[in-house]
C-alpha cells in the first residue's frame, strides 16, 4: 500500500520541480506564471481571506452532494423496480448531461437568485448522473441465482431490495459517488463564477481581474485539497460499510 504512493508523489514532485526552475529560469512574472513556491505561500499567508470563501465552497457543495443523493438514490431504485420509468426517463438523464454545465449556471441563477440555492443546484446536477447510473448499474449486476434463491424463498420486493439489491450494488453506489465528490467543486465554482458574493469561485474571479494569478492559483490549490478530502472521506465510509470485501481481501 506505501508503495503504491511512491510513483504518484515522486511524479507530482517532478512536476512542482519542473515548473519551479522553469518559472525562475525562464524569469515568468507572477501575474502571469507563479512558481509553486509562490503559490503555497499565498495560500497559507492568506489563510484568513480564503477560509472564510472555502467555507462557503464547501457548504455548496455538501448541500448539493446531499441533494443529488435525496434524488439519484430513489430514483435508480424505481428504475430498477420500474423498467418502464428507466426507458421513459433515460433520454432525460443523458440529455442533463449533454447540455454544458455553463449553460445551466446563468439560467439557474436568474430563477434561484445569487444566493446558495443556485450553486447546490448546480453542484447537485453534477453528482446526480454518476450516482444514479453507477447504482442502477449495480442493481442490474446482481447475480441471477441469489435472485432466484430470494424468490424461492417467498422474498418480498422490499427484503430483496434491503437484503440483496443493496449490498450487492454498494461497491457501484461508492464508485459513482467518488466520482460525484471529485467533480462536485466544478458545479459549486461554476455557479459562484456566474453570480456570487461569495465563495471561492467569486474570490477567483475578483483575483484575476486585479491580476493577482497567485491568489487565483492559491484557491484553486484549496479547491483541489477539498475534492481531495471529500474522495477520501468517501473511501473511508465505503470501507465501513463494505466491511466484508476487506475480510475476504477483495
């Protein structure tokens, strides 16, 4: 498991290194390229202008993550109950897909105002496809003989859903989900860079038209840390939850 950290930290620091010689070298100025150094810097000396705006960042996008899952979950479980909804809604769901995120943004902040409802919309949009296919994916996976097994034994649709269904289809539930959490910043940013007053898409936005690129790079170094950390959270709860593939090593 360490090693397996290795080969991304050694090519991340060979990426950092490169960039800053070839800043310092090439004598880039920092409102056009600044080097890591000066980004790492900004990001931690202005620790009190940014927290404040990756507070908000991050309500937008937990309020969205918990929208889209109030919406993905019951959804994918009445397509698999239900294929006739699956066939009348799939059109739906890869059409909210195919229309750019940024021609959602202004339309959602005319209907729901420059406040936080239109950026956990917008962030919910984001996490919603992932998550519903990734689990109706995994109701459709289950294996036809346990399926059999829960009929024969008289199974109601709700104790195969509670018994079956679900554990089976968990493992798809999480990988959706960790790719919802890892994109949810796109939403919430998108959102703040069309209409806010705070956030740090709004502090980006106002950096780059002072030309403080360093600022801009130092709230995207934030947005990147907070996508992390939501990746990882979610591993953590899936191995609570999938306690038994850590038993049998899987």
């Amino acid at each position: 498991m360490k090693g397996s950290l290795y080969i991304p930290l050694i090519l991340v620091g060979v990426v950092l290194t490169v960039w800053e010689v070839g800043c310092r070298w090439a004598g880039i100025p920092d409102f056009i390229l600044p080097p890591p150094s000066r980004i790492l810097t900004v990001a931690v000396a202005d620790a009190a202008l940014l927290l404040p705006h990756a507070g908000v960042t991050l309500v937008e996008i937990l309020c969205g993550i918990g929208l889209a899952l109030g919406a993905a979950i019951p959804l994918a479980v009445g397509m698999h109950a239900r294929p006739a909804i699956e066939k009348a809604l799939a059109p739906f769901l890869i059409a909210s897909q195919a229309v750019p995120v940024f021609a959602l943004a202004p339309l959602l902040v005319v209907w729901l105002g420059y406040g936080l409802a239109s950026k956990v919309l917008m962030a919910a949009v984001i996490i919603f496809f992932p998550i519903t296919v990734s689990l109706l994916e995994g109701f459709k996976s289950c294996d036809r003989n346990y399926r059999v097994l829960f009929d024969l034994m008289g199974a109601s649709r709700w104790q195969a859903l509670r018994k079956l269904y679900w554990p089976w289809a968990l493992p798809y539930f999480f990988a959706g989900l960790k790719v919802g959490v890892s994109v949810a910043t796109i939403g919430a940013v998108i959102g703040e860079w069309v209409g806010a007053q705070q956030g740090l898409g709004y502090l980006m936005i106002q950096a780059n038209a002072r030309l403080k690129v360093d600022l801009v790079f130092a709230a995207i170094l934030w947005l990147s840390l907070m996508g992390v950390g939501l990746w990882v959270l979610v591993g953590i709860i899936e191995k609570r939850c999938l306690w038994w593939k850590a038993a049998t090593g899987e």
